[in-house]
C-alpha cells in the first residue's frame, strides 16, 4: 500500500511479431572463466528437426511452473515447463503471467492448469481486445485493451484491471496504457504514454486505493521536461524495476518507497545505456538483457551482494549456446529466459535456471517467511474443511475460500490472531458445487494459499 499521493502502461516486455532471430559475434566464455552457480535445463521446441523451431518463455510461479510458447508442427502452441514433465500443452497459445495457483492469463482468457476450467475476461474501456499480461494470488489479473489495429508505438490501447467482483475496468491514471506485474499485496506497475510524459512513464499503481506514484517524479529532468521511465517488474516487497534518466543517459533501476531511486552499472564490458531489466523478486535480485555492443545482447543478473554479472559466466550450456535475455526471477531464484545456439545467428531456444542446491519441490519453504504455515489437513474435504495457520507475529489475518474463477465463496477467518499456530474450520452448504477450491491466508505482511478439492 502506498502513502504517497502523486498523481500520475508495457510494454509487455517484448513486442511484435513472435518469431526471433538473434544476433551474435562475442566468442562463448571458456569452461576456465566460468563459476557454476546454477543448473541449466534447456526447454527446445515441439518438433526437434524443424529448422525454424522457436521457444520463448513468460513467467514462472514459485512451483518452477513455466508459462511459453512453441513451434509445434509449423504452427506455435502454448505449453507449461516443469522439470518432472517437460513441456505440458495447454489450450492458449500466447500464455503469460502464471500465479501460485497455476492460474494463467493469456488476452481474453484465464486458465486454471490444474482443474481445466477457462474464465473469459472482456476488454475495458474503448478499446475492444483484451490483454492480459499477469495475475495475483488473489485473482487480480491486469493487462490492457488495445484496437484491432496495427499498435507498434503502444498508444491505442488502455491499462485493464480485473477481478471476479469487480469485472474489466480501467483505471483512473492519466494516460495509462499497460499494467504489466501485480504482487500479491494488489500493487502493480504500468506506463503512461502521453500527457506531459516524455515519451514513457512507469508508475506503481495500488489496486485496493488507486493511488499511484509516477517514477519519472523522482529522477532528474530531461531537457527541461519530465524524465523518461519504463517499468517491467514488482516484487512481493513492493520494490520495483525497469529503466529510467539518470540526467545523462537512460538505464536499469530499481525504486522502493523505502530506498528510493538505484541505478544499476552495465554489464562487465558493456554499454551503461543498453540494460534492460525485466524481473525482480523478493530478495531484490534482478535479472534482465544488457548489450557489451549495440544490439549484442547478453541475460545478467544483479543484486546489491554480487553487483552486475553476465549469466553466460555462471552456468554450464550447451557448447556454442548464448544466454541471450533473462526475463524472470522467481523468489527462489529460478531464472527463465531465451537464447540461442552462436556464435552467428540463430532462432530462439527457452532456458530454465536452477541455483544450485535447489529442488522442485522446495517453493513453499522460500515463501515469504512472514507467514510460516497454511495446510489443509484433510484433501479431499468432505463436509468439513480444516485448515491449520502458524504466524510468527501477532496481527490481522485473514483467511478466505475461493473458486477456480476467482471468487471468494468463503470467509473463514477476518481478525486478530495471536502469534503461533491455529486451527480453523469451515462447513460449505449442501448447495456448494464440488470441485477444486482454493484457500488463502494473508496475515503479517504475507500471504500463503493451497489448493484442495471439496467431495459432495
């Protein structure tokens, strides 16, 4: 939640046409310069021998569940990578933000992997195609509208907010063309295009309040005017990143409430206005692509322990493979990415880091530690539901049912809790359809949810 009152959407992180081919004249690090931090799982396309084969990656939840797309037979497909499973098909083909409940938004839909129901989600405002580009614990999903039209400048288009209660709105922030992320405390980031803004503006955005802060209100000026800024990215802890002017160039930041604006440093030999971040997490690592020479791409990942660093000198690929573009980082520190096969040009391939000394199954553990416990003591629920909470700290907690579209069917705990665990239950009417339910708790600044299924 904010405290300031500024008044005030992506780019999605990428735009246009799909198909990728990238370019490359920097020689592959040597096995001698490289220290091995991560493992490397390389996600390939549907059809191995096809020539033109492409993969890109979107997002990934705090399970390693990744959201992309791939070629698959001359066509693309969208598909969820886990690394038990591989590459599974889902019934979108632009798949992008993907939440803890293995809920997916792609445009107009929103998809439930887990029980295969699909929520329609109509556009907002003027423009009649909708965009989803995330969603939240929560079932807050929010994107943008756009025109039917050819949109390259990103300007037909309006910022879209949704949620079960509420349906598709806009949002009243002048000029707000895109909300991009949403945490699950309902803040997001978007741009602004127009007004007053030069060129871009990012902004924080609170769904619960709607006030905002513009980020170019805390950089210097560009030639007399508002500073140009560019947001992609917001953790669980409200920090946020993208790009912005430090009154001489623009280049990758960061911006919290509490720390204000950082500038982040180029690339070990490379160009300082040419780093693009993309994702953040709760730990403040950010990962992202920043050119050693214009338009030579290389993925990196920084934070405020290790400085700036080239991913490409802390894995071990493939031999002539290229760690092209980072574009996520969940809170475990699982990175998501493309790439391609060097040193000349080649099609894009999807990359999956894993830190050493993690595992699949370890997400909740790395969750955030400020609530420490949320189990569902019997799953299948027949007809009554036993949930178990342990908080460290005591304070408000809530604790609510909802269905696989989003909507809250029960409240079973809204109060003051003492610290340590507890025990709550919930009897659904004879009338409750069965089905998968999830349950979510928020209590001490975080937030836990588990899935279970109700029997009749």
């Amino acid at each position: 939640m904010f405290t300031l009152d500024r008044s005030a959407a992506p780019p999605p992180w990428i735009t246009g046409a799909f198909a990728l081919l990238l370019l490359a004249v920097a020689t592959w690090p040597s096995v001698a310069e490289t220290t091995v931090e991560y493992d490397f799982f390389l996600v390939e396309a549907f059809d191995p021998n096809y020539d033109l084969r492409e993969v890109i990656l979107r997002d990934i939840n705090e399970s390693a569940m990744v959201t992309g797309t791939a070629t698959r037979n001359g066509f693309y497909a969208g598909f969820v990578w886990t690394e038990p499973t591989d590459k599974v098909i889902i019934p979108m083909i632009w798949p992008q933000g993907i939440n803890n409940l293995n809920q997916i938004v792609s445009d107009g839909q929103i998809y439930d992997f887990d029980s295969g129901a699909t929520t329609s989600v109509p556009p907002a405002g003027a423009w009649p195609v909708p965009r989803l580009q995330a969603i939240n614990d929560n079932g807050i999903a929010v994107g943008f509208s756009e025109c039917a039209c050819s949109n390259s400048d990103r300007t037909l288009q309006d910022a879209l907010v949704w949620d079960a209660q509420g349906g598709s709105r806009t949002i009243a922030v002048p000029y707000a063309k895109e909300l991009l992320r949403i945490n699950n405390a309902n803040v997001a980031v978007g741009n602004i295009r127009g007004g007053t803004s030069a060129g871009t503006e990012g902004f924080v955005y609170d769904v619960d309040t709607g006030a905002h802060v513009r980020i170019s209100d805390f950089m210097p000026p560009y030639l007399n005017g508002r500073a140009p800024s560019e947001l992609t990215d917001v953790s669980e802890t409200g920090v946020v990143t993208g790009r912005g002017w430090d009154g001489d160039v623009r280049r990758g930041v960061t911006w919290s409430e509490a720390d204000g604006i950082t500038f982040l440093p180029a690339i070990p030999g490379g160009l300082l206005d040419r780093v693009f971040p993309q994702g953040i997490n709760a730990a403040g690592t950010v990962v992202g692509f920043a050119d050693r020479t214009l338009h030579n791409p290389r993925a990196f990942v920084w934070n405020a322990q290790n400085g700036m660093r080239n991913l490409n000198d802390l894995v071990s690929a493939p031999p002539n493979f290229i760690l092209d573009w980072a574009i996520k980082v969940n809170d475990r520190g699982w990175i998501i990415g493309i790439g391609h096969y060097g040193p000349g040009w080649g099609t894009s391939r999807g990359f999956v880091l894993r830190p050493i000394g993690e595992t699949a199954g370890a997400g909740e553990a790395a969750l955030a530690p400020a609530v420490a416990e949320l189990s569902v003591l019997r799953n299948p629920v027949a007809d009554r539901l036993v949930a178990r909470i342990a908080v460290p700290g005591g304070g408000p907690a809530r604790l609510s049912v909802f269905d696989v579209a989003g909507r809250e069917v029960a409240r079973m705990l809204d109060e003051e809790i003492s610290a340590g665990e507890h025990t709550v239950t919930w009897s659904p009417s004879a009338t409750q359809p069965a089905g998968v339910y999830y349950i979510r708790l928020t209590a001490a600044g975080g937030h836990r949810s588990e899935r279970f299924v109700l029997l009749h």
